[in-house]
C-alpha cells in the first residue's frame, strides 16, 4: 500500500519532533561543556585545588 505524503502523517511529525529535541539537548550539552572549559580556563590555580581536594578525598 502506498502512502501519500501529502496527508498530516503523525508518526514523521513525532520523530521531526525527537530530532528537533535531540538537537536541543546536544547544542544544551555543548554549550555546557564550553562553558564548564572556559571557566577552567580562566582559573587554572582554583581548578588544581578543587582536583587536590577531590582527589584528597578518594
């Protein structure tokens, strides 16, 4: 059986809408990851003593 595509199809719509959200929590997580890198690059001191402490700590 042939489908028409031109008809509302709901099954692409909801993975239109799982890779719409998929993008969003990647570009989220990226964001995350630059910003968690930038901030221990602006402060490399305060970061070795956060390691010492958490490593102290194991």
């Amino acid at each position: 059986m042939m489908h028409n595509t031109s008809f509302y199809d709901p099954i692409s719509t909801t993975k239109q809408q799982r890779d719409f959200l998929l993008a969003v929590c990647r570009l989220l997580v990226g964001i995350l990851f630059i910003f968690s890198g930038l901030i221990k690059a602006n402060d490399p001191t305060g970061f070795g003593y956060k390691l010492q402490e958490y490593f102290h700590c194991l």
